[in-house]
C-alpha cells in the first residue's frame, strides 16, 4: 500500500496518546511529534486516501506548495548561485534548498555544529533526524571517518543524498538504523521528540545534542541523568542549549 508522511496540528484538550490511538485506527504508524512554540503537532505514514474529517484528535488541511528556494534564499547564510555555501576549516559545504531541516540559520544546528569541531574527528558518527543532511557532511569534513543519517520524513533522505552527491561526499543517509556500532551520536530535535528516541534505548557512547529550550535545560538533565547519563559540557546560544552527554 502507498504511503505518505503527514504533519497534523493537535486539537486543544487532546493528548499526544490520544492522537496516537485514533490515528492507529486509520493504520498511521512511525509516530513522532513537533512543538512550535505553544503548538503541538503529530506525524506519521498513513495510507494515500484517508478520512480526516473523521479525526476529533487532529486537525488536517492539505499543504500549500512550499518554495524552498526563496525560503532559503531568505534564512541560508551565504546563499548565493541556488545553494547555501558553509566554511567548514579550510573547505566548503554546499546545500542545495529542500524538505530537510538544516540550513545553519537556526542556532541549534549552530550549536552542534560547534561542538561538533572538536569531537568528531575520526569519530564514527550517526545523525539521527538528519533533515538535510547538514551534520552529518559537516562530521566527514571535520575529520568523521563514517557518518550516517537517519530520518522518518523520506523527502529529507532525498535531500541530504542530493546533498550528499553535490558535494560529492561520502556519508550515507537511510529511513532505517543501521546494524553496525557509532562512536558519536548527534541529534537536533525537541525534547519530546528526543524522549521517543532516547525510550527505544538507542545505545551510542557519546552524544551531542540540541534543540532544548533554556527554560527546559533542568527538566532535560534530570531526564537524560534517569539515563544514567553524564554530562560533559553544555553550551547557549539565544533561547537555546546544547548538550555534550557520555552514556
């Protein structure tokens, strides 16, 4: 059966588990979610035609075409000539614009990014939600001897393999986990959707991450401490904190 990766906006009064069970009635499965600002998404892969009239959980409207040029254009540090050029050392990182999230104007892509510089040289890393695929050529750059990405949304894996090739670089990007063993894990996510990663015990021996807001920094080191979970050092950049973790 066809599928396709929907974002549906929560209804007031409604819980994340709510949602989960009334979608899993239309057979929407690979569950994740979104907070934007005081805004709760939920996403999934569910059949092509379903009833979302039916949903008193979720909200669905059909997406506007989204032009991705212009938004990078506008947002992308050094964008010029249809790309975004980032200096990473002594080369360059060229991104093309796409579905992924990752175009180095948002600071927490800027946080791991600067943590990044000196842990991942000849580091095996994974980048898990790795939208286009910024971090994970940023690691082979930087020194990474393997660098894997992994995302739920199959047109961010489309756009990091374009970038990927643009660049002509070797990291490898995936729907699935691999079966091998990383050094260095790397992930830019909100905190509930790190909390339905970090649950399905995702074993890595050290860990940057980001996209934590300042206010939830306790919340997030008392959950990643239940982890039994040390931390190495942490890091601010505007309403937002990065994180170096060993597990």
């Amino acid at each position: 059966m066809s599928k396709i990766c929907v974002v549906l906006h929560l209804k007031p009064g409604f819980s994340v588990e709510n949602a989960e069970e009334e979608l899993s009635s239309l057979q929407g499965k690979d569950f994740f979610t979104i907070e934007d600002s005081n805004q709760l998404f939920i996403g999934g892969m569910f059949p092509k035609h379903v009833n979302w009239d039916s949903c008193t959980t979720v909200t669905f409207s059909k997406e506007e075409t989204v032009n991705f040029d212009s938004q990078w254009a506008q947002f992308a540090p050094n964008f010029y000539e249809g790309k975004a050029h980032l200096p990473i050392k002594d080369k360059t990182l060229q991104l093309i614009p796409g579905e992924g999230f990752g175009d180095f104007s948002h600071p927490t892509t800027q946080l791991i990014m600067e943590m990044m510089e000196e842990h991942v040289f000849q580091k095996a890393v994974i980048d898990i939600g790795c939208g286009s695929g910024i971090l994970s050529l940023a690691a082979i750059l930087l020194g990474a001897t393997k660098a894997y990405g992994v995302d739920i949304d199959p047109a961010a894996i489309l756009h990091a393999k374009k970038n990927a090739l643009i660049n002509n670089l070797p990291a490898v990007f995936s729907l699935t986990y691999p079966k091998r063993k990383f050094d260095l894990a790397l992930m830019n996510m909100t905190f509930l959707e790190q909390k339905s990663v970090l649950q399905k015990r995702k074993h890595f021996p050290f860990w940057i991450t980001s996209g934590i807001l300042k206010e939830q920094e306790s919340e997030y080191l008392a959950f990643t401490k239940s982890l039994h979970w040390k931390l190495l050092d942490i890091r601010r950049k505007e309403n937002w904190s990065g994180f170096l973790l060993q597990s």
